[in-house]
C-alpha cells in the first residue's frame, strides 16, 4: 500500500533563475549554519512542543526566562488544550514571525460525532470540505465573528471507532478546527465537537523536524550555564532564516545588501538569483549570497519581468532585519 503525500501550498520547492553571477567575500556577514551561540539567542527560533493546560503566551514566557533573553514570541497561537508545533523566535528574530503568518498548518484531530454513522458517509462529507469553505469564527476567538473564507488543502480520515473520527487537516491559517468539526456534523445531520487536537506542522516547523519540549531546552541550557558545553542548546535553536524556508526569494550580490539595510528598494543590477515563483505583489524575502534573511520585500514584477531587467526597481522594500554595516556600503571606493 502506497501511503499518500500531504502537501501544504509552501512546499513547492524553490525554482532559482540566474540573473547574473557573483562571490560574496568571506570578509562580510556569515552563514547562518556557523553562527555562534550568542549571535543565535539573538537571531535564532525554537520548534517547540507545546503541552495542553498553559496558553501559548505563558509557553513563550517561560522559554524568554529559561534562556534569559529580552525578547520571545510565537508564530500562530494555539488553545490552551491543543498541544503541538509551536515555533517561538528569540530576541531580534521575533521580527520575521510575519513570515509564518499566512503558512499552511496541519493538525491531527479526534472529532466526538453525537450518533453513529457509517464510515463511508463520514468520509464522503470531509471530501466535500476540501478546498474553499465558509467559516465564521466561534463565539470564543480572538477575531470579530465575520463569515470568511478558508482554505482546506486536504483532509484524511485516519481511524473511525465510532462515535470517535481521528483525523488529519491541512489548511489555510486562520481556519478553526474546532469549527470545522462542528460544521462537519452539521453536514452529517446528527451533531459533532471536537474532543483533542494536536498541531504538527507549521509552514516549515514539522513535528519530525527537531521538536523539542520546555524540559528539553531547560535541560540544554542548565548544562551551558554550568558546564560551558553549548551543543546541545545549538542543537535546538535554529537559525532565524528557518522561518522564511516557504517564502520565495530573491539573492542579492554584496554591494547591494548594505544599501538594503538602509531602507533602500531593490533595484535590477543587485539581483543575483530569483525564484522562478515570484509574481507581482507577492512578500518575497531578501537573502544574501551567504544565504542570511536581510529583509522582507514585495515585488513590483513577476520573476520573468526582474530576470529580463536591466535597470530599475523590481521590489519594494518592506522590512529589514539586518543591522547596517555588516556588508560594505555600496558607495564605499575598493
């Protein structure tokens, strides 16, 4: 039996284009991979395993107090009940948490269906929630409670002993399981609610890939502090550029980079390579040839218009991370 692929629209792979060649000088800037520990405390971000019973901003308080940093945040809040992928940027790094705003999110759910019913009516409605669906947020959210539209990428009834249904979805940010349950039983005529739910995926941060939990990285950096023994806490802490792994991209040479950094738009000639996705309007994010995230950016042309270019702007600045400095300024005599 082939097991089907699940994918999420982010995990379209990246489809670089050559605009033009160049080296970036080891002398400037540094690859996110050998980044030392403090530098990544700074600019790093955490694959958390979120338990059921704190909500996410007390998860997220108590990361900010174990490593003793200023600054901490999480991308996509989960209920207090719900457990799983909860991925949570530190210091400087909390900036790009923009990124994961709009990437897809799987969940494993178990759905309580009020009667019992037949396995091949159950799966026959979750194929109808497939794809483009009405949802209007519960009475206990966050949002004001307007109809909307959301996504389903795909759902797949994993186990059915009724009246219990274990399943998997993949959907759009912002769709409400729990409402999606309900609606299903709407749909069946007899009732449903959703009795747990676990996150496994967000964007790039998958429940595989490196997750840890609280006692994990409590453990990883009591052993620093005491022993000065930093691997297992750079095991744990990624680089920030993590974050944008979904988003595509535009490489820029080094004589560009700084003059991003100063709020600067992008222009034809710093281009180096692009992905073949770009379209105009779309969030792209800046990297460097060492492949750090200098910033955010929105294209004003689609990656055919930007590879044929040979002057002008081809995207406008919208956030810079990097501080300036770290590359030559682009004016700066050889």
């Amino acid at each position: 039996m082939i097991t089907p692929t699940f994918k999420l629209p982010s995990d379209e792979p990246e489809q670089l284009l050559i605009k033009s060649q160049d080296n970036s000088s080891p002398d400037y800037g540094c690859e996110p991979a050998k980044r030392d520990i403090k530098t990544l405390l700074e600019h790093g971000v955490i694959n958390l395993n979120k338990v059921s019973g704190p909500s996410s901003h007390e998860v997220v308080s108590w990361v900010r107090k174990i490593l003793g940093v200023s600054n901490a945040g999480h991308s996509g809040t989960l209920d207090p009940n719900v457990t799983g992928v909860l991925p949570c940027a530190l210091g400087k790094a909390t900036r790009a948490l923009s990124a994961l705003l709009n990437a897809g999110k799987e969940y494993v759910g178990i759905m309580h269906l009020h009667t019992s019913e037949l396995p091949q009516r159950i799966e026959k409605i979750f194929k109808l929630f497939t794809g483009k669906i009405y949802q209007r947020p519960p009475i206990k959210s966050s949002v004001v409670r307007k109809l909307r539209i959301r996504e389903i990428y795909y759902t797949q009834v994993l186990e059915i002993n009724n009246p219990h249904v274990l399943f998997r979805i993949g959907c759009e940010a912002g769709t409400y399981v729990r409402k999606f349950c309900f609606d299903i039983g709407e749909a069946l005529c007899s009732g449903a609610h959703m009795l747990e739910l676990r996150r496994t995926r967000v964007g790039p941060f998958k429940e595989g890939d490196n997750l840890i939990t609280l006692q994990d990285l409590k453990d990883a950096c009591t052993i620093f502090q005491t022993d000065g023994d930093e691997k297992y806490l750079m095991k744990i802490i990624s680089p920030m550029e993590k974050m944008v792994d979904h988003l595509p991209k535009i490489y820029v040479r080094d004589s560009a980079v700084d003059a991003l950094c100063h709020g600067a738009n992008l222009a034809a000639a710093g281009c180096c390579f692009i992905d073949a996705r770009i379209n105009p309007g779309m969030q792209i994010a800046y990297m460097t040839l060492k492949k750090e995230l200098i910033g955010f950016g929105i294209a004003s042309k689609n990656a055919i218009a930007i590879l044929k270019a040979k002057s002008g702007i081809i995207a406008k600045t919208d956030k810079i991370f990097m501080n300036r400095g770290i590359y030559p300024r682009w004016n700066s005599k050889k």
